[in-house]
C-alpha cells in the first residue's frame, strides 16, 4: 500500500490534505510534513524522523514537495534519496495529487496530470494533451460499435467541478460528460464555464431537457462511449419525467442551502417541492443514493427522504 507525504512551506501541506478530503473524502494514508518560519534544517529533519513510525508499515512512500531546491525537498531528497521504496515529485499541485489518492497509478502517469492541469484559463487550446493510455483506452471504446453506456447519473448544483472532474471520471473511466439543464443550455458564461472544468480527455454535451431525451433514448448516440450525467436541478428530473424518461438510479451529490430548504445530508438541502419530486420518482422507480465522492460508502437516500 502507498502513503502519500505533502512536505512544504507553511501550512501549504496541510491545505493540500484538506483539499484532497474535500475531493475525495478522508484518506488515512495520507500525511504533512510542515516547515515553519523557525524551523531550521535540523528541525525539519526530526519532523520527518517523527513521521517515520507511521509510514513504516507502507510498501511505497509517495512525497510531494512544493518547490524543487527549496528547504523541505531539499531535506527530503538527504534523507530518503537512497531508500527504494520512496519516491519524490517536486511541483506539486493538486491534479496530481487526487490523481495518486484515487489509486496507485504510475509516478509518470501522475506528473502528466499535474501538467494537464496548467493552462492558460483564457487560451484553453493551449492545455496539454490527455495521457496517452487514456486517449487509447477511450478510442478502444468509442470504436467498439457498443451503445452507450451510462455510468452515473448526479444531482449537482455545481455542475462540472473538483469533484466531478478529478474524482468520478476517472473512477469510472469516463468518456463524456453531459450535463442537462434548461437554463445553461441557454446560458454562454455558464456553458463556458463548464467547458473549462471539464477534463481535457473527456468530451462534453451541454442538453435541453428535450434534446437530452432524444440522444438518451437513442443508444447509437454515443457508440460505446461511458457517460457521466449531471443534473443542476432537481426539478430536471421532473421534466424528464415529463417528457417520459425515467433513469434507474440517481446520485444525490451537492444540493446548496437555501431559504425554505430542509439538510438531508451534508451537503443535500432540499426544499418541499424537491422532496416531492423525488418521492414521485421513487414511487415511479428510480433509485436515489447519496455518494459525494467514489470512496464514500454508498447510502440508500431512498430511505433517508421517507423517514
């Protein structure tokens, strides 16, 4: 099993483990190594002798360092360049990091999506290309003549955003996001918005209610493409519903806090209308869950909206 140290400057190293927790939910192996303003070289180097205990029964030791040649990589590099079982990458950033906290990929494979994740936000053709193995594995698929394949469909008010973009496509490997919304279909600054959030390797379809039916009813849509539906607005299920489609089950994810709302979660507030939306819907039989990310348990929120 891996460990994953974030050794920096000031409280950087602990924003980065808040940030991944916001992400993808708590992780147990992961760790901070902090160089405050009075500490010295020796310091920093009994930190990590500390840090030491807990990391001893890890196969693999993963640190990221903020700044290549600064103090903490420095002190990293002395003390554990020689030791095989850790690795160091310098330049952290936070694609990388939720990269290596959903699972154990390849060092090369993590430092890719830390550079896919710099672009110049108004000169987005400027990004970096998509790692290689993901662009081969999604043309496999889309060459496959299968039909489409929906793998999670999520209620999210912030439609296309960490979580989405650095947790649940790549879990599930996906290969288009859509998002369907009434309002952003017609909304230019929200619809660039969400092309700027989503993955460079992944394709975007932003879909009226209507047009959302159409292509979802028809398999041969997307040949062999994984899809990631997203939903804004609970009422969009409803006029789903209307216009007569039903998905078989429904991830409740991020529904804000607002006046006349009731918290069911965390991070679920709904308000009567929304409760008697998905009522109808479970007694039309869809199956509502809440997961705010991949590594969360799965809870049946069937059962949480009737008690």
């Amino acid at each position: 099993m891996r460990a994953i140290v974030f050794a920096g400057h000031g409280d950087l190293p602990k924003g980065m483990r808040h940030s991944i927790e916001m992400i993808t939910g708590i992780e147990e192996n992961i760790f901070v190594v902090s160089l405050s303003p009075e500490d010295g070289k020796e310091e920093f180097q009994n930190k990590l002798t500390n840090l030491d205990a807990q990391l001893a029964d890890y196969t693999e030791v993963l640190f990221f360092v903020d700044l290549l040649g600064g103090s903490p990589c420095n002190g990293v590099v002395e003390k554990y360049f020689d030791n095989e079982k850790v690795h160091i990458v310098a330049g952290m950033n936070l694609p990388m990091a939720v990269t290596a906290a959903l699972g154990e990929v390849p060092i090369e494979q993590i430092i890719q999506e830390g550079k896919t994740g710099i672009i110049d936000v108004k000169n987005p053709q400027q990004a970096a290309p998509a790692p290689k193995e993901r662009r081969d594995a999604q043309s496999a698929s889309a060459k496959s003549g299968e039909p489409f394949e929906i793998k999670n469909v999520r209620i999210d008010a912030r439609g296309i955003h960490g979580q989405v973009a650095t947790a649940w496509t790549p879990k599930l490997n996906i290969d288009r996001i859509m998002v369907i919304d009434d309002l952003a279909v017609k909304d230019e600054m929200q619809k660039m918005a969400l092309k700027m959030a989503k993955p460079n390797s992944v394709k975007l379809s932003i879909l009226s209610t209507k047009k959302a039916v159409e292509r979802l009813s028809n398999k041969d849509s997307y040949p062999g493409e994984k899809l990631l539906v997203i939903l804004q607005r609970v009422e969009t299920l409803k006029r789903l519903a209307e216009l007569g489609y039903h998905f078989k089950d429904v991830n409740v994810g991020n529904v804000p806090n607002r006046p006349g709302t009731t918290s069911y979660r965390k991070t679920v507030h709904l308000t009567e209308e929304e409760v008697s939306i998905i009522k109808g819907l479970i007694h039309e039989g869809t199956h509502f869950t809440a997961q705010m990310v991949p590594n969360d348990a799965k809870v049946d929120f069937d059962e949480i909206i009737n008690k």
